[in-house]
C-alpha cells in the first residue's frame, strides 16, 4: 500500500467511526452524512490530517490494513 493510499484508508477509517458513532449524522447540523466516497476532496484532506495527528500524538506510523471485505463465516451466531 502507498504511503497516499494508506493516508487515504486512515482518513476514511476516521470519518467512518465518526459517522457510525453519529448515528450518520452532522453534530452541528444534524444533517445526514455523506458516504466518503461522496464527500470533496477538502474534506477528505481535513480528515487525513487530523487522523495523522493522532497517529504521530500516539508515537508515530503504523502501516492500515487494506479494506478488505469481513469474512462472514468466521462470526460467532448470535
């Protein structure tokens, strides 16, 4: 994975828990979430930077695993 790539998939992995915690939601509009795809390239670009500077306050690099779809079949029933 490149390092831009990686940057990418922090960001994204930062917006998402946001949004899954949000219900969604904008807290300060209340407004529906875009998916990240949907969101523009400056949003994508806060949100990087802002993963990035809790990664470095937490000692440094770490390499992001790929987005790879979640198995399944390995889940416990419920």
């Amino acid at each position: 994975m490149t390092m831009q790539a990686e940057d990418e998939r922090l960001g994204q992995v930062a917006y998402e828990a946001y949004s899954a915690n949000t219900g969604g939601k904008s807290l300060a509009t209340g407004d529906d979430l875009p998916m990240w795809g949907d969101l523009l390239d400056v949003f994508h670009t806060a949100w990087i930077a802002a993963a990035r500077a809790v990664l470095m306050d937490l000692g440094g690099s770490m390499t992001v695993p790929p987005d790879e779809p979640e198995d399944e079949g390995d889940e416990a029933p419920v």
